[in-house]
C-alpha cells in the first residue's frame, strides 16, 4: 500500500499484476437517495452531438463527443443514476480532448432526474436487457468509428458497474475498465474473463460503496491475476460530481489526473 499525499485530502493507491452542500450531506450521514440534486447553473454545455444507436428494432439516442484528428483511443461512457445529463456530456467533451472518441450512452430512454427521489426510481425501474442491448451497440458503434484504436468502459456511481459489466459481457473488445465507485464484484471465475486492466476510483466514507466491499474486489481481481489499480480517497460517495452535493474538489481533480495517466498507458495509441 503507497500513501500518496494530494492537497487537502490523502489517497491511498496501489497497483497489482504489474445533491445538498450542507453538512449533512457531507458527512455521509445523509443517503443519497435523500439528497437533494443541486444543478449546477454554470456547468460547461455540450459541445458533442447526439448519434442514434440501432438497439433491435429500436433506436437510443447517444452523446458522441468527438477529438481534433485521429482519435487517439475510444471510451464507452456510462452516466451515474441521473441518467445522461449535461454533467456526464461534459466528461465525455473532456476525454475528447484529449484525443479520445468519446460515446456517452443513455440507459434510461431519454429519461433524466433532477432530485434524487426521481433518481432512484429510474435506477430501480431500469431495463437491464436494454441496457445491455445499448452497451452492446455502443461497443459496436465506437469499433465502426475509433478508426481501429483502442477501447474502454468507463463509469461513475451507477455507470461505474456497468462499466464493468460492459467489459465483461464482452472482454475481447476491451482494452480498459474505469471505475469510479462503482458496485464491485467479488466473484474471481467472472472477473477473470477481462483481458485488459482495470482502474478503481473509492471513497473511504462512502455508505454503498464500502471499503469492505473493495477489499473484496481487490482480493478477487488478484486471484483473477487482472492487472487493477485503485486509488480511495478521504471522501464521499460520488465526490467527483459538482452538482451531487458531496463534492470534493480535491479528490476529484487528483482522480482525474490518475483517470488520464491510465487511460495514456493502457488505451492510447503509441
């Protein structure tokens, strides 16, 4: 274990195999199912445009947020439990300028929270095999167009599991998993089937996400023998988000930059 001090907060990282500001909401006392949703007035607007995913006889409107040039890797962007906001469209217009194609998908059907209530109803009420069926023509869509470049999952709350699954349910497609406190999985049989490496973002205080529960993973991701590195921080859950109401703008600009040193070693082109 490497103790890496970062600013105002401390980080804990190692590598193997190579909603309301108030206190209440910060002390992680508060569930976030009963936080508030506090939008961000000044969040930068999407500068991407919308595609159509073809999903059976359907369509799925995805966020594609496209780099200057050839793209130097590719991400399948999975949204937290808001479904696909201006927030996440953001992240997706960031990677992208980086040089990395970035294709933001909506599991929710057009459908996107503004309090928390409305949140957890849409998480609890999603369909998993259309949210299948639209990771799937995700992957699709993003091998038609990264030009032959590399590809990884990449999620935060609810998205960060799902990048996992995305990854599992198609492992030969993906380069990199990224995992920003995201529901883990413990079960070593399932997680050995990924064939590229996977980056853990936590927090120590989160409720949900538990330190337990990413010890766990990280014993099954050892015992898997998938190469993984985690970084858990002084923080709570979803603290990368500036309208969840428990940001930290700390942890959040140092797991960003940890976000865009992995994704240069493991996804973009050399």
């Amino acid at each position: 274990m490497v103790t890496v001090l970062a600013a105002l907060l401390i980080a804990q990282a190692h590598v193997h195999g190579g909603e309301d500001a108030g206190a209440t909401a910060r002390d992680g006392s508060v569930p976030m199912s009963q936080l508030p949703h506090a939008l961000d007035p000044d969040a930068p607007k999407p500068q991407g445009s919308t595609t159509q995913l073809k999903v059976g006889g359907q369509t799925s409107d995805a966020y594609v947020a496209r780099p200057q040039g050839r793209p130097q890797g590719a991400l399948l962007v999975f949204h937290e439990w808001w479904g696909l906001n201006d927030w996440v469209k953001h992240q997706a217009d960031l990677l992208a300028a980086q040089g990395y194609l970035a294709l933001a998908v909506d599991l929710y059907k057009g459908k996107v929270a503004t309090t928390s209530g409305e949140a957890q109803q849409l998480m609890q009420a999603k369909d998993e095999k259309w949210g299948d069926q639209v990771e799937e023509a995700g992957r699709e869509w993003l091998k038609q167009n990264a030009q032959g470049a590399k590809v990884a999952t990449m999620g935060w709350c609810m998205g960060g599991g799902e990048a996992l699954k995305a990854s599992l349910n198609d492992p030969k497609d993906v380069a990199a998993t990224v995992m920003f406190y995201g529901m883990p999985i413990a079960d070593p049989a399932k997680l050995k089937t990924l064939r590229g490496p996977l980056l853990g973002i936590w927090a120590n205080r989160d409720k949900s996400i538990t330190p337990d529960k990413v010890a766990a993973f990280d014993k099954a991701l050892t015992e898997a023998g998938v190469k993984h590195e985690f970084h858990a921080y002084d923080a709570e859950h979803a603290f990368a988000n500036p309208s969840g109401g428990r940001y930290n703008g700390d942890a959040a600009k140092d797991a960003w930059d940890k976000t865009l040193k992995f994704l240069a070693a493991n996804v973009r082109s050399k």
